[in-house]
C-alpha cells in the first residue's frame, strides 16, 4: 500500500543560519519561530494525517507541539530516525569559521565523500530514515504521517525519491517551517509538493 507523509522543517530559532545548530542542547524557537509554528499548525490543520513524528530535539518538538495543538492536542511520537545530522564539535560553530575549514568544505562541496567530526554521512542519514518509513509502506493500510525533522534530513529523503546524488542535495531549499508532501509505496515514490511555505 501507499504512505502519504508530510515532510515539516522545524520552524526558525533566532539565529538560524548564523551558526550551526546541529543537536546542540536548548535550541529553541525564538518569538518569530514561534509564530511560524502557528503558521504551520494552522496550515496542516487541513490536512488528514494519522500519526505525528518529530525529531527529538527541542526546535522540532515546539512545532511539532504547534501543529499536534492545531489538531486538538493530537499526541507527538519522537524517534531518532528524524535526528538532525549529528555534526560533532562542528555543532554551535558559526559558518564563517566553518567556511575556514577543509573539512567543512568537502563536506560541502561532495557529501558523497565527506563525513562529519561525529561520523555520520549522507548515506547513513538516508538510511536510518527509510529504515523507519519501510513499515508505513509495508502496511496492508494507507496511511498518512507527518514527521517534524531538519533541512538536510528532508533533503536525503526527497534526493533519494528522486533519484538524485547525495552531491546534488543543495540544489534544492528547504526552508523553516515548510511542508513537503510525498507519497510512497512498494513501487517507489511519488513527490507532490516541496518546500510550500505559509506567509
């Protein structure tokens, strides 16, 4: 059968896109992020979705708590799987002394290749997150998820859709407090809308 899955970024913290966040503890929404959370909640109080899941940490539970709230309290299932990428002592580096680095460069120029301080590549990420989507694919129901996540855990999962390199994954934005729809199934997968935002 098919699973329909809403693909949500976290909504923005004060200073996204001046450091790297990565699973640094207490990163939170600030009062802007807040409200695109709300945003976001009221958004996908239009849709069906049958389960919520978001990653555990805190910028991603606040909005998955918008959108649970939006749908009257619906209940918020945590998994790893959703994690962002774990960047080691990168985490909390701002991206000017990031840019200093070899390593942060061929991170980013082919991630194919590259690894972070803590490991963890591309390929790992794309597979600790199908290897939690195979059993919605695999029921003998539809079913419809939404999963609150990070920028390039959604950007693995739509590459590989897609057909894509994991060296192509920057193509594409994936922007605070955006929807991704897709659907999939034992065929393969189907994308149906990217990186939607709610004004």
């Amino acid at each position: 059968m098919t699973a329909t899955v809403f693909l949500l970024r976290h909504a923005a913290h004060d200073n996204v896109g001046g450091f790297l966040a990565g699973r640094m503890p207490d990163i939170r929404l600030g009062v802007e992020g807040l409200a695109q959370a709300k945003r976001l909640g009221e958004r996908m109080a239009r849709e069906r979705f049958d389960a919520l899941y978001a990653s555990p940490q805190p910028r991603t539970q606040e909005t998955a708590r918008a959108v649970a709230d939006a749908r009257g309290g619906m209940p918020i299932e945590t998994t790893e799987a959703l994690d962002e990428i774990d960047f080691g002592s990168w985490a909390g580096s701002r991206f000017d002394e990031l840019n200093s680095q070899e390593d942060w460069r061929q991170w980013n120029a082919q991630r194919s290749l590259g690894a972070t301080p803590a490991g963890e590549t591309m390929l790992d990420v794309q597979q600790r997150v199908f290897a939690f989507l195979r059993p919605f694919i695999a029921q003998p129901n539809d079913s419809r998820i939404a999963l609150v996540s990070h920028a390039d855990v959604i950007r693995a999962i739509v590459g590989h859709v897609l057909g894509m390199s994991i060296d192509s994954l920057q193509r594409f934005e994936i922007s605070p407090a955006s929807i991704t729809t897709m659907v999939l199934g034992p065929w393969g997968g189907k994308l149906i809308t990217i990186n939607e935002t709610t004004p």
